[in-house]
C-alpha cells in the first residue's frame, strides 16, 4: 500500500499534544488516500490531446527529454508570452492539460521537490506528528554546502513532526528536509530511496530524487522531474488536507518550550501570496542555479480548479507574472463539460 490507513492518521492526531488541533485531526481524517492503493490514489494520467470546447488551435512543436530523444506533440497557444522555458496549465480535476511548452522535458525544479519529501513522512508507519525530533549535527555543514534556504534549526533543538513539515513547507527550510529525512527514512539514504518508491508508484516516470531537498547532491541535474510530473505529484500532494493546509499558511509561528526550542516565525515562500492573486491554494517554490526560480501553484475560483507550474524562470517577478498569466488562461479555457467535479471541502 502507498499510504497508511484513516485510523492511523487518526491515531496519531489523537495523541495529546501542543500543536495538533481538532481541525487538523479533521482534515487528516477526510483525505481521500487514506484507504486508496497506489492506482487509486495517483492522480489520472493527463490526456494531453483533450482540449475544452473553444481553445485556441493547436501547432506541433518538438520536445527533448534528458535522454536526448525528441518527439513531436499538440501545443495549445494562447496565455500570451511565458518567459519560463518549461511550463504546463491543467484542470485540477480531471489532469486535462490546456496549455503547456516542454512540458515533458526532464530537468531540475530545486524545492518543489521538497512536496515528494512531505508526502513521503505522511506515510510512514505509525506516524506520530506530536513525536519530537531532534535536529541531527548533519544540517550545519549540509546548509553551508549548498548555501541553502533554512528555518533557522540548530543542531540539538527538539521540534514536532507536525512543526518540522511546516518548517519544510513555509519557509521551504532545508534543515528540516534533513532532519525529518534523517528520522523517516531511516537515514538519508533510506529516505531517498523511499522517494524514488513513491514517484514510481504514483506513475512519475520522468522524475528521479537524490536529494531530500531538490539541492545540487551530487550534480545540478541529478534530481530532475518534467512539467507534466510535477503537476501530478501537485494533484496528488493537495489531496492529503494536511499538505494542502500548510502549502496554503502565509505565516506560522512557534512558541517556545523550555529544553526544546526557542520561538520560531516562519513566512511563506509562494509570491502568489504577495501579489494577492484570487484564490491561491499553494503550493511550493523553487531554486537552484540550474533551475532557475520556479512554482508549482494552484488556484481555486468558483467551480474551477487549476493547477500549473514554471520552472527555469529568471526571476521570482518573472515568476510571478508566468504564473499569473498562466492561471488567467487556465480559467478562462476551464473545461467545464469535461466531467469536472468540485473538490471536497478540506
């Protein structure tokens, strides 16, 4: 089975503890995956030949996967210039792709690889999200390394699995990725290895982990997804109501506790928040030198549901604009006849 039962989320909410309230225990317990095997569970294959009623015409232009190999495929045109090179718009529903460039070309995406790594912790055996870790020596020099984004852990400090996703996710913090891989994998290793499992399982076939945190280990390549993956890990991920809460929380604090950890106060990474664009869900950032500044992002309006994503984009402005632009096209050419359902409240 991909994922743990209903009861066994349940269970670990139900433990008393500090930060695990009702309404997430709530959440855990309505998702959808609880009881699903991975073909149930994995978001369906996205029928990249399906347009809604009144798209604009296609042309045929020519990918490159990172095998080298090229084949040629329907492009909708229409959202206006996308200065990202590798981009994708879909319904969230149902996966029907309305608008996309190279998008099932295979290359970097940094953070956003950190949602594999959120879902992976979710379903470990008898996951407890009140069980304290402690944060391993290992993030000091793993940080400096890369000169990676933090949530400002020290070595030594004691949070909460339910603290360190948030960590993880908000300020996309690459000491938490370390830490909770340490503890869930067990070992690094293990964990990585857990995360290939998992994207083999939902039917990611272009998307290889060999980092925690979408960081350049060992090359600036070596962890590497598409488009079209990464929007099916997103449809997946924003289907477990506890991922969905946190990619969608601007600002999270802790509070101290005595022999644990001091007070922390954690911002969101997502400029879709900053810019006030209507009906934001989430869902992650992300950034290296190879992948430039890229989003994975979803919004809801009415009854539609898009998700999308930009990867390789020069800026997070850039971003910004490819993504908006992207989302007004999404809506606006929403196939609303094909077999759209609303999501469940969450």
């Amino acid at each position: 089975m991909l994922c743990d039962s209903t009861e066994e989320y349940v269970q670990a909410i139900n433990r008393t503890g500090r930060l695990v309230t009702a309404a997430i225990a709530a959440s855990l317990a309505g998702t959808a995956l609880a009881t699903a095997g991975p073909a149930q569970a994995a978001a369906p294959a996205h029928p990249v030949s399906a347009k809604p009623v009144g798209a604009k015409p296609v042309t045929t232009t020519t990918t490159t996967t990172k095998t080298g190999t090229t084949t040629a495929k329907p492009a909708a045109t229409g959202p206006g210039t996308i200065t990202a090179p590798y981009a994708e718009i879909e319904d969230d529903a149902t996966g029907t792709e309305l608008w996309g460039q190279s998008e099932n070309t295979e290359v970097p995406m940094g953070s956003i690889t950190k949602i594999m790594t959120a879902i992976v912790v979710l379903q470990s055996s008898g996951l407890d999200l009140n069980q304290l870790v402690t944060v391993p020596d290992g993030i000091t020099a793993y940080d400096e390394k890369y000169g990676a984004s933090t949530a400002g852990l020290v070595p030594g400090q004691q949070l909460t699995t339910l603290d360190l996703l948030y960590a993880l996710l908000v300020p996309s913090g690459c000491d938490a990725a370390y830490t909770l891989a340490q503890a869930y994998g067990p070992g690094l290793d293990g964990f990585i290895a857990k995360m290939n499992t998992t994207a083999a399982a939902l039917g990611l076939a272009n998307t290889h982990f060999t980092d925690f945190s979408g960081l350049p280990d060992p090359t600036e390549t070596s962890t590497y997804s598409t488009p079209s993956d990464l929007i099916k890990l997103g449809r997946y991920a924003m289907r477990i109501p506890l991922i969905a809460q946190i990619v969608k929380t601007t600002s999270y604090q802790v509070a101290a506790v005595s022999g644990e950890h001091p007070a922390f106060s954690w911002n969101t990474t997502n400029p879709l928040f900053a810019s006030g664009y209507p009906g934001i869900e989430g869902i992650k950032t992300g950034n290296t030198d190879a992948a430039g500044d890229c989003l994975l992002f979803e919004a809801y309006q009415g009854s539609e549901d898009v998700i999308g994503v930009v990867l390789g984009d020069p800026s997070w402005s850039v971003v910004t604009t490819d993504a908006e632009s992207l989302l007004n096209y999404g809506f606006a050419n929403f196939p609303t006849g094909a077999g759209w359902r609303p999501r469940s409240a969450g």
